[in-house]
C-alpha cells in the first residue's frame, strides 16, 4: 500500500548542494569547486571588455576650439591620428609613457648646438656666385631660381600674402589651407637667395610679406592663420613663419620683425613636448607625442632664432635631441616619422640634419652611414611617377651639403637637373593661368609623402627653389666662419633692440 504525504518538489541546484556537503565525502569536494568554477567563469563574462580596451586615437585635426574642449572633457589623452603621408598613427601604446624622460644614451655626444656665426653669409651677391662657380655650370640653377621668384612675385596677393590654391592652375587638392604657409614657403625662397625687404630686385615684394606676416600673429605668438585646433598644417606653417622672420631679423636687423620673431620663438618653446621633446599639430603635453617631420621644422626654427641672436633655451635643444632617439634605428643612422613607423629616406634625411645642427661631428659613424644611405642608387633624384620626393631631396641637400666633398657636388647636379629640366618655361603669365617658371605637382605624380598633389604647385615650386639654393642658403654647419663676414652694420636702434629682448 503507498502512502501519499504531499506533492514532491523539484530539487534545487543550493539544496542538492546543501545534501551534498551535510553528506560529506569527494563529491561534495567536486561539487563545490565545480560551482566556484563556474560563477568565476561567469563573473568575467560580466565585466565591461570595452573598458580594458585602449581608446582609438581621437583626430582633432577638423574640429574648432569648442568642440575640441567638450571631446576633451570627454576622454583622455589626446592622440592625433593623422601623419604627412596620410598613413594613421598606430593606436599601439608605446613601450616608454609619453610623460617619461628620455635620458641621452650614454655613448651619445653631447647636445652642443652649432655656432652659428656667419652661417647666412653665402647669400651676399658676391659670395654667392663664387660659390654658385663651382657647382652649377652655365649658370641653369641661377636662372631657374630667378625665374620661379619671377613667377612668386606675380602670385602675390594684394595684402601681401600668398595663397597655396588660388591665382594659379594645377593648384591640388586644396585639402590642406594656410595663407601662413604659403606666405613662409614663398618668403624662404626670396630670402634664401639674398632678397630680403630691406634692399634689391624684390625689395617690395618681401616686404609686404614680411608685413603681412607680423600682422598676422595672434597675441600668443601663433603665426597660424585659421582658427581651427590641431589641423595638420598649423606647426608647419608656424614654424616656417619663424624661420622667414628670424631670416628676415638676421639679414636685416629689422626692430618690428624682430618682436614677432621672438614672439614667435617664445610660442615654440612653450608648445614643445616637454618631457620627450617632439612637436606636432597641436601644443604638446606630457601625454602627447610629437612626430619628426614637424619636429625637423621646428627645430630649424630654433636654430634660425640663434642666428637672429634671439635667446632660446638649452633645454628646447636637449628635449629635441630626447625625441629624436625615440625615433632612431640603427644607433641614429636611420630615422621614422613615429616611433611605429618604418624607415624612410625623408625621415632619415631630416634626422640626420637635426644632428648635424645639435652638434654631431662630421666623423660620427651614425651619420656617415646615414649619408651612405641617402646616397643609394635608389634615393638618387628622379623626376618620375612615383619615384619624386622633393620633400624628401630638400633635407637630403642640406645633409650632404653640410657633409660637403665631391659626393655631394654629384648629387647637387643631378637633382638641379632633374628639377631645372621639369620648369615651365613658357606659357601665359596672365593671372589666373601663370605657370612659366614654377612646377606642375601632379605630371607626373611624386611620391605620396611628397603631398605636392595635395599642396599644390605654389609648395612644389618653393622646396624646388630651396633645393636649388642649398649651396649658399646657408654656410655648411661643419666650416669654420668669421662671424663678421656677412654680418649688417649695426644701428643705435638695432643694438638698442636686441639688448631689450634678450
């Protein structure tokens, strides 16, 4: 007979836990380590993944002030994604934090910038030519760079500036905007040929610019013309300013353009990176990171400065050397653009010149490999589809020119001939379609880091020019000069003017 006491309830997971251990034995032993397992497993399941993840770099290349400020206040760091040859930053966190120091290696020599005494004296008429004697026969840079100022001149802006897009055909893509920097290129070709505003064939041409340039300076020293936060162009065209101002300060002794200059200086120092050394698009801080393209313009900038005798702190050099070591290879005989990047030989170029300039000697051999680089069949200069590198050829000129012999003497004349025989030498000088004496930037297509396709004809036609004036444009950082050659004579006022800002 079966006796019914009530219904049966299903066992629960706890209770036939609970039977198990008041049981004793293996099994509860298994069972409880079975549930530990498990509620761990699920445990981790739960968590919020995407708050381990690294954040994806924000690009603040587009955005205005304020809406920079409301992103910020929404993640950090900032990281900028954006490079020169349009390659995005890896998002891959870097083996040393931005904010650690980056101590000199102790095989390094010193940081001991160059004396710069005497270095702009080549660009007197005089000295020029007997320089220009020896390397460029039957005179065809001389005439390719008096027929592209030709053709700067006419692009001047009735306010004194130029622009990198309008007044001309083949002008790019107009993707990159800065009136600062196409102002600073057109300037640099002027005054690296001996022009400047104080006297000459384009006195009033430069001095316009000059003008137009200092006007356009904002309270803080900033020389960029948009009012944008972090676009791509802003370091550049404010470091190729100071170098036309500090050029312009040094020829000239001029008191206007020498406040702005310091001004400008000033606002460099205070953007650098301050504990790895590097500049970018934006003012640095401990948790950013520079790149070396902009970084090489900057740094030129400060050395510029020395050279108007305006005072720059040893530190700025010190930092700039810490960040190019960040981006070494081969013991400093090789540089990229990031830490992440690979070699390049525009890179390597422009590594090895700020190491000239911060004190490196002739002999190193870092930089005699690195020169035996550049010097490879396959970086000789060519003007062909997909080979050009103009960019990549104006910090490989002043390199080798510094390094001097008849390697570099070589090199020159097959550059000058490449870029003299691609000159446009005839058409319209109508505004509008004027072309003779510049460069088409897209016939044929250079190299994509080159960015002439994007910057247009008005870029390609200056760091043509600069190539080309690369013999006299500045005395090699490796011959000894007398600082009184070349030097203005001095005025009460000039004298008077460089005792206050220093």
């Amino acid at each position: 007979m079966i006796r019914v006491v009530g219904p049966v309830k299903p066992s629960t997971g706890s209770e036939r836990l609970r039977r198990s251990l008041k049981g004793g034995g293996f099994g509860a032993v298994v069972s409880v380590s079975t549930h530990v397992l498990i509620l761990t497993v699920l445990t981790w399941f739960l968590i919020d993944t995407d708050s381990l993840a690294p954040e994806e770099p924000l690009d603040l290349r587009w955005l205005t002030a304020r809406e920079v400020e409301m992103k910020q206040a929404a993640r950090a760091p900032v990281q900028i994604s954006s490079v020169p040859d349009a390659t995005p930053t890896s998002p891959m966190p870097p083996q040393t934090p931005p904010d650690a120091p980056m101590p000199l290696k102790p095989t390094r020599p010193a940081v001991r910038p160059v004396d710069v005494s005497g270095r702009l004296a080549h660009r007197k008429p005089e000295l020029k030519r007997k320089h220009m004697l020896k390397i460029d026969e039957g005179g065809k840079s001389d005439l390719a760079v008096r027929s592209a100022l030709g053709w700067f001149a006419r692009q001047q802006q009735p306010t004194g500036n130029w622009r990198l897009h309008e007044g001309y055909p083949d002008a790019g893509q107009r993707t990159a905007r800065t009136d600062t920097g196409a102002t600073s290129l057109a300037l640099l070709a002027f005054l690296g040929a001996g022009f400047d505003h104080t006297r000459g064939d384009h006195q009033q041409t430069v001095a316009r610019g000059i003008n137009w340039l200092v006007g356009q300076q904002r309270g803080d020293g900033n020389l960029f013309d948009i009012d944008e936060f972090g676009r791509e162009e802003a370091f550049y065209a404010h470091s190729m300013g100071t170098i036309a101002l500090c050029e312009a300060v040094a020829l000239t002794a001029d008191r206007k353009a020498r406040q702005a200059a310091v001004n400008a200086v000033n606002f460099l120092v205070k953007t650098q990176q301050p504990t790895q050394g590097g500049w970018k698009y934006q003012p640095q801080t401990p948790m950013t990171r520079g790149d070396l393209s902009v970084t090489g313009w900057a740094l030129m900038a400060l050395h510029t400065a020395r050279i108007a005798d305006i005072e720059v702190p040893e530190q700025a050099f010190v930092l700039a050397s810490n960040f190019l070591d960040t981006v070494e290879v081969q013991d400093g005989a090789r540089y990229r653009y990031e830490p992440d990047f690979g070699v390049s030989p525009a890179m390597t170029a422009e590594g090895l010149l700020c190491r000239q300039w911060l004190g490196w000697p002739r002999e190193h051999p870092s930089l005699e490999s690195g020169t035996r680089f550049l010097l490879g069949e396959q970086h000789r200069p060519r003007w062909d589809d997909g080979r050009r590198n103009v960019y990549a050829w104006y910090y490989t000129a002043q390199v080798l020119h510094n390094m001097g012999g008849g390697e570099w003497e070589d090199w020159y004349r097959a550059a000058r001939d490449e870029i003299v025989s691609h000159q446009a030498r005839t058409g319209s000088i109508r505004r509008g379609a004027d072309v003779r004496g510049s460069w088409h930037p897209a016939q044929p297509r250079g190299q994509a880091a080159e960015k002439a396709d994007i910057a247009g004809r008005l870029y390609l036609a200056a760091m043509c020019v600069l190539v080309l004036e690369t013999p006299y444009r500045h005395v090699s950082v490796y011959e000894v000069t007398d600082p009184e050659v070349g030097k203005e004579p001095d005025t009460e006022d000039a004298a008077d003017d460089r005792r206050g800002c220093r």
